[in-house]
C-alpha cells in the first residue's frame, strides 16, 4: 500500500521521520524521494487479491491512513491531501524525478516491516472501516446450462433469453443508466470555473465518467478533454507542475478500460475527493426515493386538478418505441434505434411484433 505525500519540505521530512522513530505514526518499509515529494510504501505480509468486492473497502482504508498521515506537520499544505486510488501508479525507483535528470527518485528503507491490513486500521485512531468483505469469498459461475436453466428458471427464461430484457442491477452492484447530456455540460462549467491545480488530472478523468454516464461519443469526450488543455494549464501554480498534453492524453486511458466500471466507481464522493470540487447531493429532505417521487407526483396531480399548467416529463422509452413503429410499420430495429437515439436493450425490451399486435 503507498501514499503519495506531496509539498514536504525539510522540516516537514524530519517532523515525519520523528513520528515514524516515537511510534506517532506507522513507519513504512521504505520512503521513496519523488522530487517534491515522498512516497511511502507499506509492504504486506500476504499479497491481497483484487477481487472487485474488496476494491471499496481497500479504497475506504487507503484514504483514512492518507488522512492520518497527511497533516500540518508532514505538509506544507496540510488541507489539499491527494485521496488517490488503489491503482494509482508512482514514478519508478531509479527514473527521473519532476525536478531532473540530476535528481533521480531514491528509495531509501526505514524498517523490516511487513504489514496486515488490521495493522494499517489499527495505526489509525477511530477508523471504522469495515475489513469484514476483504475475508468474503468472491460468487463463482454458475455450472447450469442454458438448457437446464430453462427448465429450472422458466420466467427468467422467457425475460433473459426469449424477451432479451438485460440484466437489471442496482447501483451498488455495478449496474449503470443513461443521464440527461446537461450534465456532462455541467460539468464542463465546472472544469472551467472550479477546478484547480492538484485537481487537474482527475477533472479529465471525471470528465470521461461523465461523459460515458450521458452516452457522449468518445470522439466527443477526447476533443472537449484537449479543448481544457490551456485552461487548466494556466491553473500552474508551481514551476514543476504544469498540465501538458501527456496528462490529458493519460488521463484518456480511462475510456479505453471497462466502461461501466468507470461509469459507476466515478461516485460523486471519489470525483469530489479527487477534484476539489464540492458537488452537493441531491436534496431530497432525506427521503427515500420512492417517497421523494410519490410526493413530486402528488403535487403535479394537485397543480391539474386547481388548473395551473404542469410541464409534463419527456415521453417514456415505451412510448418512443411505439411512437415509431406506428410511423414506420416497415420499419427495423436498427432504424429505430439509430432515429431515436435509445439503446439496443431499451427498444428491444418495447419492440412489438405489429403483425401479431394493435398498437
């Protein structure tokens, strides 16, 4: 486990070194000189696999030993800690580091400690993160073929494989939806009048969370990502931190990896955290969702019945469907979904066979 800790100067690097001798904080196995910087690794004493339902809780853990270990007295700016993932890489022993070819990344090893997790937790005062998943076996594969299935699951059957309805899954399953474009567009504002140094890399990566979440074409996102290059690089508060082209070109990577993924570990807590950039809940008076929208809806019938005008919502994805094939009777699903901008799944789900049905 490394942490990054940046803007440590002299007395900030012996204020560390002093807490790692009294036992302050916990003494890593090695401390790597990265320029303006250290980075502070952590070996294990058992290698942790990577299962997906770990990567919340290791994230979760990350950022609470980050948070203890980044304070007044190990940083020049105590309040800008950079919370950075489980797959964030670090420059590499040996390379050149931001100030130079003179000044090449050193590792320099403090101690002969190898860590558990529960050592990590235990280091931090009142951390309650949950180890309890890391220990959890990740679900195996069904063994059940296709043609067992539909004599033991008929109506999943005839949903999945007949209908071709997609697989539903809730947020905290991974599951993903199509948003209104006026949110990447709201985004964008952000980068613009929000975003500041320490923020930049992310902002990009945000911005291609965003963008995926409002089916924005990859074209789209790349040339609007290259379009924040000056802005952002004038954001440059030190002389050896300044956003090029290579910073946006990597942080473009990300479309290139699971997509959905990004889409939903992008939370609106991980871009706040890694941007700067406060982004308010959504208010719902701390409601449920479904209560939150029984009431909305309430209030619109109200607003009929007393006879002010109420603006409907935009017509439903079944209607769309519909809609469409009463105008094209001949008409073909890839027609369909190509005029009307809807996924694959959606006018699959709503498509009826018009010879077989009055619409």
């Amino acid at each position: 486990m490394v942490v990054d800790m940046d803007y440590v100067g002299k007395q900030q690097l012996k204020n560390l070194l002093k807490q790692f001798g009294n036992g302050v904080q916990l003494r890593p196995t090695y401390l790597v000189s990265s320029g303006k910087g250290v980075h502070l690794y952590y070996f294990l004493q058992e290698p942790v696999q990577l299962y997906r339902n770990r990567e919340e809780v290791l994230a979760e853990l990350k950022e609470a030993l980050i948070r203890r270990l980044w304070n007044d007295t190990s940083s020049i700016r105590p309040d800008s800690p950079d919370i950075i993932g489980i797959y964030q890489g670090f420059r590499c022993v040996g390379s050149q580091s931001k100030l130079g070819v003179d000044f090449p990344v050193k590792a320099y090893k403090l101690s002969e400690n190898r860590y558990t997790l529960e050592d990590i937790k235990a280091s931090i005062p009142s951390c309650k993160v949950d180890l309890a998943p890391l220990y959890e076996k990740p679900r195996r594969k069904s063994t059940v073929t296709l043609e067992e299935a539909k004599e033991l699951y008929p109506e999943w059957y005839e949903k999945r494989i007949v209908q071709g309805e997609p697989k539903q899954k809730s947020k905290k399953q991974g599951g993903t939806w199509v948003c209104n474009e006026a949110l990447y567009e709201w985004w964008k504002r952000k980068i613009t009048e929000e975003v500041k140094a320490g923020g930049r890399y992310f902002s990009i990566m945000a911005l291609c969370s965003y963008g995926l979440k409002c089916g924005i074409s990859e074209q789209k996102i790349r040339r609007d990502a290259y379009a924040f290059l000056d802005h952002l690089e004038s954001l440059t508060e030190d002389e050896d931190n300044h956003f090029s082209r290579a910073d946006v070109k990597d942080a473009l990577r990300a479309l290139k990896g699971d997509r959905k993924r990004l889409s939903t570990i992008a939370s609106r807590e991980w871009i706040e955290n890694n941007t700067k950039v406060t982004i308010p809940a959504n208010k719902r008076n701390y409601r449920k969702q479904e209560a939150h929208l029984y009431l909305a809806r309430r209030k619109k019938e109200d607003m009929k019945v007393i006879g002010e005008v109420v603006k409907e919502g935009r017509p439903t994805a079944e209607r769309t469907v519909r809609e469409w094939q009463e105008s094209h009777p001949a008409g073909k699903k890839a027609d369909c979904i190509r005029e009307t901008g809807l996924a694959k799944h959606t006018v699959h789900k709503w498509w009826k066979d018009i010879n077989n049905e009055n619409i």
